[in-house]
C-alpha cells in the first residue's frame, strides 16, 4: 500500500506542473516538446535552473517563453524566450540573485505555445517550477573609525559599520559618555540601506546641544530595524573647539 500511495502522489505532481492553457481538445505536449531537467547551478552570484528543449513536433515551430513569479503570483523577472522548428534542441538557463528577495517559494513558469490548424487558435502548455528561496539573515559590524573635518570646518568623528543583507532597513545610533549620560542620537530617521552588501555610517563633532563635550571616551551604541543585535563600540575622542565666524 505504501508503494501505491507514493506512485499516486508522484503522478499528481506532474498533472499540477503540466498543464493545457487552452483548448482541451488540443494535442499532448509530449507530442510537441520534450523538456529535460540538467542539474541547478549558481555563477556570478545568480542561481540557475538549467533546461534543454527539444521540438518533437513532425512540422511546428514553437515558442518557449517564461516568467519567475513571486510567493504573490506577481512577476519577478520576464525571460526574453525563444523559437525553434521541428528536430531542433535548445539549451536554456534561467538565473536570478535571489539573495535579493526576501524568503518564500517562488515559481519558474515555463510556457511553449504553437498553432492548432484544425481549431485555428494558439495552443499552449506550462510547466511550473518551485523554488524554496531562504533569504540570509541581515547583519552589520563594525568596520573602522576615522576622522574628517567637515566644510565649516568642525572635525568629525566618523563610525562605519558594514551591512550585509540589509537592504530596506535602517541603522540607528546614540553615543553615552564615560560616565553613561546620553551626548548624542540620531533617532529612527535614519537612512534606509540601499543596497545589500554596503557601509553605513554616523558622524559626530563632539557637541551636545552646542555645548562641546570633554575629550574622552565615548561609546557608540549601534541598533538596527532588521533584528535586535546591539553592537558598542568605545572609542577614545579627542573633541575640538568649533571655529567661530
């Protein structure tokens, strides 16, 4: 009973990934394209499902198009397709970064199309493809401090952080002085992170509400809005007068 139930199990996952797009009285695809799975492969940062398409048909050329669509449904990427006459085979790879797309199950949706004399339409077939897709988890660290004098001439002491896999959120900062007093904070209105892979920073003159602070140590409490890591940073400053006029 066993063997039967996983035979059953099989045979309804492929009528869910093969299916006619129109007329039901239009021919098998197995009569007109033959699709063999080669292995996955991942280059230049970009996973790749890999196919070789062959046209079976006596006379038709057909048409292969394909989409990678969304856990919504909605379209991530359109594939420029392809045409091929009867006999032909075509290799095809499909590639995308997906370390840029947050965690779900996305769909390679592969159609081939060909016209039907005896009803006078298109034709149509479509495999469907699942990717499981876990997004790496969002990280930051410190990266270096440096010091720079800006135009008005006030030197400022520079933290940057090094963010992976933070693109759409944001780094928060506040600074305590040695004996644990807030001096400075730049709140939620950070900027949001552009990309994945790329540096943050946060710069201060060393001045709380125009008055300076002494020089010292200070620590730097770095947050994020992608998880609740906390990372401090203490660093020996040594803070300036402003230039007047």
């Amino acid at each position: 009973m066993k063997s039967i139930s996983k035979t059953l199990l099989f045979i309804l996952v492929l009528l869910m990934l093969v299916s006619t797009t129109t007329h039901t009285g239009y021919a098998n695809s197995s009569d007109y394209i033959k699709i063999t799975k080669n292995d996955s492969f991942t280059k230049n940062g970009q996973y790749n499902l890999s196919f070789t398409f062959k046209n079976v048909s006596k006379e038709s050329t057909i048409k292969v198009t394909a989409q990678l669509l969304n856990p919504s449904g909605g379209v991530v990427w359109n594939y420029n397709g392809f045409e091929f006459k009867s006999g032909q085979t075509q290799p095809w790879k499909f590639g995308y970064n997906y370390s840029t797309l947050p965690s779900g199950t996305y769909t390679l949706k592969v159609h081939a199309s060909d016209w039907n004399y005896a009803y006078g339409e298109v034709q149509g077939w479509t495999w469907s493809y699942g990717i499981n897709h876990k997004a790496p988890d969002p990280s930051f660290a410190y990266k270096s401090y440096e010091i720079y004098y800006d135009k008005a001439g006030k030197l400022m002491h520079k933290i940057n952080i090094q963010c992976k896999n933070m693109k759409g959120k944001r780094l928060y900062c506040k600074v305590y002085d040695a004996a644990g007093y807030l001096v400075a904070d730049w709140g939620i209105d950070t900027p949001v992170r552009k990309t994945n892979n790329e540096t943050g920073f946060f710069a201060w003159d060393g001045y709380t509400n125009g008055q300076k602070n002494p020089s010292g140590e200070y620590t730097f409490i770095i947050t994020s809005s992608a998880n609740k890591k906390v990372l401090e940073k203490t660093l020996n400053l040594k803070i300036l007068e402003v230039p007047k006029g």
